[in-house]
C-alpha cells in the first residue's frame, strides 16, 4: 500500500480528482460563466454529432424494422399529417363562421343598409393600422368615400377603388373626422385625431360640440349622417374621458372598439334606403 | 506509441456513444458508460496513464456535452481508473479478476456521481439504484474485461495480461 502511494501517477490521480470535484461543485452553483463559454463554444459541435446521432439511429431503425412495418408507419404518418391539416382547416372554418353570422346579424339588424361583405387582404405595417386594403373593388359597386363599418363601430372609408380591391383609409389615420352625436343628449360634433398614452393608441377625439352640451364618460358615441359620407346611427365608440378644462382643446375621448390589428372582415356600405338612428 | 494513438479514436467513438446514441437507446435508465469502461480497460491492459488521460478528457468532453456539473464525471472516472490500478498494478491476478475489480472501480465512480448529486440536493432514489445504476454497473463491468483484452491483443507489454 505505501509503494502505491509513492506512485507519482497516483498523487497525480488524487490531485486532479480533488481538483475536478472542486471544478464539478463550482459549476453546480452556477458561477462558472467559462463553463457557459466553454458549451457555447461546442453547442455547434454537440448539434452535428446529435446528427450524425439521428442518422445513425435511423439506420438501425432502417435496418431492424421490416419492410411492412416502415410502410404502415409512414402511411400512418401521412394519415396523421393530413388529419392534423383538416382539424386546422376546420378550426379556421369554424372561426370564420362566427365571425360572418356577426356580420349577418348586423345586416339583418340593419335592413335599410345595403352592405357588401369584404376580406381584409392588406394591412399598413404601421403600428396604428391607418389603412387596410379589402378584396372587393368597383365590380362589386365600390366607390370611394364609401363607409366600412363593422357590428364593433366604424372603420373608415374607402379611399381608392380598384376592380377586385378597395384601400380604405381607417379610423385610425390622424387625418380623420367623421361628423357624430352623443347618442343620450343627440348633440352633435366632430371626430378625429389620435389620443395616445405612452406611445399606445387610445382613442381619439371628439370636438366641436356645443357649448351647453353635457357629455360624460360612458355616453355612447355614433355617426350624425351629416356630411353623407356615414349613414346616420352606426355605432363609433364609448367616451372615456371628458375634457373638464374647456375650450380651445377638444371635449372627450372616445375609444374604440375595433381591433384593427386583428380585423379579417368588414361591410361597405354600398347603399342606404333611409336613415336609422 | 502507435498503439496508444489507437486510444484516441477508441476514446472518441465511447464519447459519442456515451452522450449522444446511448441516451436515446438505453431501456428503464441502463446504459454503460463506455468512456469508463475504456479507461478503466486502458488502466488494466496498458499503463495507468493511457486510464487516467482517457477518464480526465473523456470525463469532461462528456460533461461539456450532456451534463449539467464540468468535471464530476471526469473525477468519477479518475476514481474508477486509481481502485482498476491498485488491484492490477502487481500484475499478479487471474484475468477473469479484472471483472471484479472494474466492478468495485465502476461502482466507487457511480456512488461520487451519486453522493455529489446528494450533496448539491437531489432525492435519494432506491429505486434507480437498484434498477438502472446496479445494472449499468455490472454491464460496465462485463465489458472492461473484453475492452481490455481487445487492446492486449494489440499492445504488448500490458500491466496485467503479462
């Protein structure tokens, strides 16, 4: 025993195993930032042996399944991928329909309306969504200045015409005004513009209402009709704040209910047989 | 020297077994580790050295690649290597002892391996030890002694097959 302990291997042995262990437990506290170093240095080594790993299995696999085996499995497969598609495609359809019997509500609920239903096939990359782009154009009776609306209130107006194909300039443009009321006191004024919060889109403003005018937060907000462009009596949005201080700014805030982001159908309104409101 | 190069790729080809094919193969948690099994082979055919180059590279090439502590496994081999050498060194047993010995060696390296994970708070679990570490123990016992004998046919001057 005292021979193996002259061993120079030996205590050369020893020390590293102690200094191993060492290195092992300085690592299990996670202070060993060239450890991370060391792996990131070999991640992209560790991810060509994981292929060389794959391939080699898949040989085996290859090798020791019969025949049939591999058919029926790759037959089985292809079931699957093509059950995985038609459940996607079904659950988009399902999605779709909800959103269109919306749609179809809404112009039921609005029989004086003539509505052509679009997709919406363009969005502005622009955060605040200022213009979107719908797949119905002059053959479906698509004019400029036309409103879009949705049941969720207002979109905006169609601003170029093509045959299959409208822009239609949103609510969300800071150039914007429509003519409304306040659907509980039926005074009249303007919206436009955009009321930000750190850099968030809000809502947007209402102005120009008469000086006696009583409007308060909750009061709903829809179009006057006045100007011709919007139908009187379509839903805008809700006031969320009102401006106490008084002229010169604009009266309330009005936030709106549609998410532009995420809107995938709209109505343009090709037609009105009379006034609703 | 030419033998010894022999080692390298032999160290290579158990690395890639131990972190990458064995991992996805290995049935109920029972997997050899071949970069042990090399060392400790190496240790009892060869030279002590040859064991202890094999366990302190191997060792921490595998940590690098599949485990979460740097040099655990590298000191767990390096412990294995030195328990093979002491009982091989005299040169003085039968072969079929190196069985034995690699299982007393492969079974010091899984119990540091196992009290490092204790210490730093692991569960102790008596199921998977007597399920998957006792078998991988024994099988890396089997296969030292073929490993070993395989690099004698090819080294000569081996510490234990003299």
């Amino acid at each position: 025993m005292r021979k193996l302990w002259k061993n120079r291997p030996m205590w050369i042995a020893l020390i590293a195993i102690i200094l191993l262990v060492v290195l092992a437990g300085f690592t299990a506290n996670g202070s060993g930032t060239k450890d991370g170093l060391f792996r990131t240095a070999l991640s992209p080594v560790a991810e060509f042996l994981h292929t060389v790993e794959s391939e080699v299995a898949d040989f085996f696999v290859r090798v020791f399944t019969p025949s049939e085996l591999r058919e029926e499995n790759a037959q089985l497969k292809e079931t699957v991928l093509l059950q995985e598609q038609k459940l996607a495609l079904l659950d988009e359809t399902e999605k779709e329909n909800a959103r269109l019997s919306e749609l179809l509500n809404f112009t039921e609920a609005n029989p004086n309306l003539r509505f052509v239903t679009a997709s919406v096939i363009g969005r502005d990359s622009n955060p605040y969504i200022d213009t979107i782009t719908l797949n119905a154009g002059s053959r479906s009776g698509v004019t400029e200045k036309m409103a879009v609306i949705t049941p969720d209130g207002v979109v905006g107006r169609v601003s170029e015409v093509g045959p299959n194909w409208c822009r239609v300039k949103t609510m969300c443009d800071d150039k914007m005004r429509i003519s409304v009321m306040v659907q509980r006191t039926r005074d009249e004024g303007m919206l436009g513009g955009l009321y930000e919060t750190d850099g968030e889109l809000v809502g947007t403003y209402l102005y120009y209402l008469p000086g006696k005018a009583d409007v308060r937060t909750g009061d709903t907000i829809r179009t006057s009709g006045i100007g011709g462009f919007f139908p009187k009596g379509l839903y805008v949005g809700t006031v969320i704040a009102v401006n106490e201080e008084g002229k010169g700014t604009h009266d309330a805030v009005v936030s709106m209910d549609i998410d532009f982001l995420h809107l995938e159908e709209a109505l343009i309104v090709v037609g009105v047989d009379e006034a609703i409101g | 020297m030419k033998r010894r190069l022999l080692l390298i790729p032999a160290a290579l080809i158990a690395l890639f077994l131990d972190a990458f094919v064995l991992p996805s193969l290995s049935n109920n948690g029972i997997r050899p580790l071949f970069t042990l099994c090399l060392a400790m082979a190496a240790t009892a055919a060869t030279a002590v050295q040859d064991g202890m180059l094999i366990a302190i590279f191997g060792g921490l090439l595998t940590d690098l690649f599949c485990n979460p502590y740097l040099g655990l496994s590298a000191a767990a081999y390096l412990v294995a290597v030195v328990i093979v050498y002491g009982f091989t060194r005299k040169k003085e047993h039968a072969r079929g002892l190196l069985i034995l010995f690699a299982l007393v060696g492969a079974a010091a390296a899984e119990a540091i391996i196992y009290v490092f994970s204790l210490a730093i708070g692991a569960r102790f679990d008596a199921h998977r030890l007597l399920t998957a570490a006792l078998p991988s123990i024994v099988l890396e016992a089997l296969l030292t002694y073929p490993l070993a004998a395989l690099y004698r046919s090819r080294e000569k001057g081996s510490s234990f097959y003299q």
